[in-house]
C-alpha cells in the first residue's frame, strides 16, 4: 500500500441547503436572524427544476434534488465548474435513510393501487447512494463516490472520509457533506413517540426547559483539495480539516453512554489527530439537539476535554433544526461562513441555560477572532464523529 502522502487538506467551496436559507448568504443571514419555530422544519422556495431538468427533478428524491444544489453552489464558490482531473475527483456523501419519502409515497401508492401503478424509479429514487451517485454521473467524478450512513454523524464522517482521500493522496478534489430528509408522516410519529420530537416545536439547546429536537430536511457540500492546489489556483480558502475522529459507544440504539464518554474519546482523537491541544481550541460548534440527555452528555464530555479552558460553545439547531444526516455537512459550512466573518452566531432558543451545563454559551452573535474550531456530531446506534478546522494563517 502505498503510504500516507499527509497533504493538508482545504476547503474552498460552500453549497447549503436549508431551512435557515438557500445558498451560503441566505443561510448566514439566517443563523443571524430570530429563530421560526416549529416542530418539523422545511426548506422553504426550493425548486429543483433550477438545477436540473423537470424529467430529473420527477426521477430523483428530494435528497438527491437538494445535494445537486449544494453540490453546485459548492463547485461554483469554488471556481471548480469543470473539473480537471475527473478520475482524481471523487464525492463521499453521508445521509440518515437516503429516499425515505419516495419509499413511504410508493408504498402507499402500491397499497391502494396495486403493484404496476409502482414507479420504475423507486430503487434508483430510494436508495441510500442514490445521491453520491447522482453527483458523481453529474459532474462526472470517476474517483469513487461513497455514501456514508452513520447516522446524525454522517455529514461530519463523510468529511472527514474526504479529507483522509485528500490527505492520502487517494484523490486530489472530493465533494464531501451530507443530504437528509427524514420528514415523512412514519418517521415522525416515531420520533415523537420517542419523545425525541419537541411538541412545543421550540429548539432550546442547553436550555433548562429543552422538549426535545425539531425534525429538519437539509443538504451541505464543501468542496475539499489540497491547500497547494487551491493556493495555486488562487482560491479563496475557507479553512482547513486539520482533524478528524469516529468513535463508537457501544452502549444503546439511541441514548449516548452515560457522561459522554464516547463523545469525550472521540474528540480528544481529533485533537490528537490535529495535533492539537484543548486550551488551543478558539470555540465548539456543539452537536446540540435540544433533547435532555444528548445535551448533557455532551456537555460533560466538553468540560471534561475543555479542562480549564473556557473557548465558546454553540449550536445552531436552535434555527436549523436537526436535519440528521445531514447536520453535520451543514454545520461544517456555518463553521466556514464563521471563520470568513469573525463572528459566532448565536444559540438560538436559549433563555435559561441548563445549571447542569457548564459552558460559555453566546446568546447573541459573538465577535471573535478565528482559531482552530471543534465540530461535533452524535448519531444513532453510538456514532460519534468530530471536526477539527483550522484558519488558513498563510494565506495573503
């Protein structure tokens, strides 16, 4: 095997798809912006016939409709519309279910219409890979094209899966992030009969009265490619991956081990995988869903790995909402609008911080001057994923 080439590994394409906004100036202004509440969260004014053809748009789940988007918003920020070296490119995508909502309208159609009014298309529409697939035919990056479905970790995975291709050497440009849409009527009813579903429709992160998450569709893309390329190139360069860690509890299908242990490993790997200490991280984008034990499990793992340092912790659920397998993916692309703008957004939905939750939470946004930042993602059946990003210091 040929080893690790270890290049640093930069992001220089935002595309976003949102709840919070279409496209990287909406979502900022919406992460700035007063929180609309509700209990499921829909992307508002999204056509798909503005990125493909009105056949495609009819043959392709809205998880596939929403990464096209952000796939070409990305490449476009980028200034990557053709891509020079198709078998040097590749695409690693994360989701919860893939095409859950064509299954679900498919299965009612076969249920009062009988077997042949099934649409040809409901395989190709409802499996998992169906958008990296779609990514890959339509830029036509023959690098390989992952699909990642760890969950609510699956956006922050599949990242760093694309930065360790980068890295490696294994490819020199990869569309890496995440799409989800889990807002179909069974998926609801069974996250509000796990009583992980707010019925108040009030994301609170690390707020004392957090009822629970509000359910959210989304898709982010970040294109990733080594910092020599991008510097020779002339590109703007968002950040750096400078780490990344997985980690698994072991423990339950859907709580977090007790105290966050599995969190708290995962992101100590991540500093070690940046060569990072604690005391050098300048803020945390929580995973953050508002529900009562993920909250306080993370917390407990940050002040474990915190120690004494004291850097800003928040999340931006409180307007997004937890678009699952894709919130990592979005969350990333907050972190790079973050960096670029010298400001935190705020914890949307906090008004009396939990006491059991010791962290430096901004309410309102937070000038700052960028450093390494830390992303977490936590996922069903004990995923953990973490993030470190680093500013580009040497860029002119």
């Amino acid at each position: 095997m040929k080893p690790s080439l270890n290049r640093t590994v930069a992001v220089t394409g935002l595309g976003v798809v949102s709840p919070a906004g279409i496209g990287a100036a909406a979502f900022w202004r919406g992460l700035l912006a007063p929180a609309a509440d509700g209990r499921v969260r829909r992307v508002q004014g999204f056509d798909p016939r503005r990125w493909m053809s009105h056949k495609e748009a009819r043959n392709s789940d809205l998880v596939t409709q929403m990464a096209v988007a952000a796939a070409d918003e990305a490449l476009a920020d980028a200034g990557l519309a053709d891509v020079a070296a198709p078998h040097r490119a590749a695409v690693c995508l994360g989701t919860g279910i893939g095409g859950v909502s064509t299954l679900e309208a498919q299965s009612g159609v076969l249920r009062e219409h009988g077997e042949r009014r099934v649409s040809p298309h409901v395989v190709p529409m409802t499996m998992p890979n169906a958008a990296a697939a779609a990514l890959s035919i339509r830029y036509g990056l023959r690098g390989g094209a992952a699909t990642i479905t760890t969950a609510c970790a699956a956006g922050t995975d599949a990242i760093a899966a694309g930065a360790r291709l980068v890295a490696s050497g294994a490819a020199d440009v990869v569309l890496a992030g995440g799409s989800d849409c889990s807002l179909t009527p069974t998926c609801l009813a069974g996250f509000a009969n796990m009583r992980a579903l707010s019925p108040t429709g009030v994301s609170r992160p690390f707020d004392r009265d957090r009822d629970g998450l509000a359910a959210a569709e989304a898709a982010g893309v970040v294109v990733l490619e080594t910092l020599e390329s991008a510097r020779r190139r002339g590109a703007y360069v968002y950040m750096l991956v400078a780490g990344a860690a997985s980690t698994a509890d072991a423990y339950h299908v859907t709580a977090p081990s007790p105290g966050g242990d599995g969190a708290e490993r995962c992101m100590r790997l991540a500093l070690d995988d940046a060569g990072l200490t604690s005391g050098q991280i300048a803020h945390i984008n929580a995973h953050g869903t508002s529900t009562q034990l993920n909250d306080v499990a993370e917390a407990a793992a940050i002040r474990r790995v915190l120690g004494p340092s004291r850097p800003p912790v928040t999340s931006v659920k409180g307007v997004t909402g937890h678009s699952f397998g894709a919130g990592g993916a979005v969350e990333a692309v907050a972190v790079a609008l973050t960096m670029r703008e010298r400001l935190i957004p705020p914890t949307a939905g906090l008004t009396n911080q939990d006491p059991a939750i010791d962290l430096d939470i901004p309410r309102e946004p937070a000038p700052w001057t960028p450093g390494p930042v830390l992303s977490n993602s936590f996922g069903f059946g004990g995923h953990n994923g973490s993030l470190v990003f680093a500013p580009d210091h040497g860029k002119v």
